[in-house]
C-alpha cells in the first residue's frame, strides 16, 4: 500500500494511547480464538463431559472473535457454523463422528493468503482454517495501523534495524515509559528464539558481500527506475510473551514474521514473508528462490512468486517453532543483499546448500 493512502486510512488513528488499546484489543480477540478452539477440540475428542451445547458455544465464541479481529469474516463460513450449531441443537453429542457427516463432505475452501485449497474432511479442519483466517489478518496488522503513531520503544540491538517494540503485555520487563531499552529486557520468546539466530556466530548483518561491476551498475540503474515504495525508517515489533509481529520496511526491502509460541502445538504458528530487493527482476527472483527452497526443505509450506516469499508452519510443539525463529533469524541476516550476487541459476543451488550447511558467510573455499 502506497504510504500516502496509509496515512489517510489511518488519519483518525493518531492517537498513540488509542492504537495501542487497537492493538491489545485485537491480540486479546486472537488469544480467545485459539483458547476456544482448544477447548472445542477437547470437546470432540471426549476430553471432557462437556455437551452439544457446550460445543455449540465454543463455536459461537471462536467465530465471533475471528469477526473482531477481521471485521471481513467469509459469509460462507458463518453459515457452516450455524448449519453446525443448528446440528448441535438437534443432536446429542456423544463422539467425534457424529461431527464429520454431510455437512463437511466434499467441501473445499479458498486458503488464507497465497496458499493452496484447502479440503476440509470435518469439524478440527474448519477449526483451523478459521485459525488460519486469524493468522492471517494477524499477520497483516501493521499494515492496518500505521505504527509510527504508535508508543514504541527504541532496542539497543548493535543491528542496523533500528528495531523499535510495541509491548501488548508481557512482552517486556517492567518500565513500559521508557524510551531506549536493551534486548536483555525482551521477554517475548518468539523474540527471543529469532534473536538467537539473528546473533549466531558467522551471521553479519554488515559490511561487503563481493559485488562485481556489472551487478553494480544494474543496481544502480534500478535504483533511479524504481516507484515510490512503502518505506518506513524503523522496524516495528509487536510482543507479548507468546507472541511476535515483526515488520521490517527499509528501502527496497519487506520482511515480515508473526509467531505465536506456547506449550499447546494447536495454538503455534510461524508465518513469514521476505519481499524486495535492490537489484533487476531476475537477480531478487533468485534470491527469493533460495529464501524459498531453504524454509522448504526445512519443514515450511512455502510459496515463491517472482521477488516474494510466503511460507509458513503450524501447529507444532514449542522446541521446533523456537528452533524454526532461530532458522529464520540466521536467514534473515545471511540473505542481506544477495540478491546483488544472483548472477546466474547455478548460484541459487550454491546458496542453498552453503547455507544448510552452515556458511553462512558464503565462502567459495568452504
């Protein structure tokens, strides 16, 4: 979205103390989703003695928490949960089964963001696609409000990301009227796990990285082409404990993170998007390749188009998603301007297994 419209979309958020109350609401409808769709599983998988109506509530609740993150809830999948909870009214809630009848035969579903269909065999599979729906708009939340009318608070990193955090609550120590804090005073585990791969020894945020003259001068030259871009000076966080929204929009180049880490796989999700770069078409294609080829042999849903990047990874116990930020961070820091050296298709290959292998320098000789 061009900055300009951005501002006039969000004129009538100028409000440091109204954003963040926007933010702290909307992360309070997403943790009632995701508590009540666990607490709906465990209604159907006979966890508990819990009745039809119970589970009919539980419904009630985790689409009208969607709807107030959203605002924009698909008209058809309100009509599936009250076709269900009329179900439920007519039916006694005795095992899972009875759950996966006609009403969820041979239905298919247009997935949240760029991934694939989605086949939806049964009640658990509309749960999560509403969760994904969630972690959608999540994800999206900056680009909703626009965080410089935000109280943000400057991290001394020693990055060059200017990485200023937004605490939604519990994401850092005490002294929210602070304006400069350390990165030891981050709570934020998500934080924490990226930070341990955006510090991991070899990874250099900083200095050259071998341009030769020809990619220098097409940078160069795509440089004076290029429109305006939707640019901000800062990076943003927004944290609590268990959860991270991390925005970078510097120059030519988008990278994106929204995790939410916790002692419950069903709730867990790591959504990412790198998109950008200063160098031709043809050279940020090829780095997003290899940004892409990386999460996919590492366990992510990944999808590539053109200069962008789109993966993500669900529903998995709290040591892989913390190993997965610490894979993200290094790759965070190891991609900074390779587009500039994606000279031809053989490097991308190169790129990959060098980096799976641990060069994060990308030295030839190693």
């Amino acid at each position: 979205m061009k900055t300009w419209i951005k501002k006039l979309l969000t004129s009538n958020s100028k409000s440091k103390n109204t954003l963040l109350e926007n933010f702290q609401t909307i992360y309070s409808h997403y943790r009632t989703l995701v508590n009540t769709k666990a607490k709906a599983l465990e209604i159907i998988q006979g966890q508990g003695s819990e009745t039809s109506l119970e589970l009919s509530q539980a419904i009630g609740t985790v689409i009208e928490s969607l709807n107030m993150i959203s605002n924009q809830c698909s008209l058809d999948l309100v009509k599936k949960f009250k076709d269900l909870q009329e179900w439920l009214r007519q039916n006694h809630l005795r095992d899972s089964e009875e759950l996966i009848a006609s009403l969820f035969q041979n239905q298919t579903w247009t997935n949240p963001g760029p991934f694939p269909i989605k086949k939806l065999p049964g009640l658990k599979d509309l749960l999560d696609y509403t969760h994904e729906l969630a972690i959608e708009e999540m994800f999206d939340l900056l680009d909703r409000f626009d965080p410089s009318w935000s109280k943000a608070i400057k991290v001394q990193t020693g990055l060059p990301i200017n990485l200023h955090v937004i605490d939604l609550g519990g994401g850092l120590f005490s002294g929210a009227e602070k304006k400069l804090i350390r990165k030891e005073e981050i709570l934020s585990e998500p934080m924490l796990a990226m930070f341990k791969g955006m510090y991991f020894p070899g990874i250099s945020w900083s200095g050259p990285i071998g341009v030769n003259l020809k990619g220098l001068m097409v940078i160069m030259a795509q440089s004076t082409s290029r429109p305006e871009e939707d640019f901000w000076d800062k990076t943003y966080a927004l944290l609590t404990g268990e959860y991270m929204n991390y925005n970078s929009r510097l120059g030519y180049h988008y990278n994106s993170v929204d995790a939410y880490v916790g002692d419950n796989p069903d709730n867990n999700h790591i959504r990412f998007m790198f998109k950008g770069g200063a160098a031709d078409d043809v050279r940020r294609a090829r780095r997003a390749r290899f940004i892409g080829t990386v999460l996919e042999k590492t366990g992510f849903e990944v999808v590539v188009q053109k200069d962008g990047v789109n993966a993500r990874l669900l529903y998995q116990d709290r040591s892989c998603m913390e190993k997965k930020l610490d894979l993200i961070g290094r790759l965070m820091g190891c991609s900074r301007q390779r587009d500039m050296v994606m000279n031809d298709e053989s490097i991308v290959s190169w790129h990959v297994e060098a980096f799976l292998r641990g060069n994060y320098g990308f030295d030839p000789s190693k």
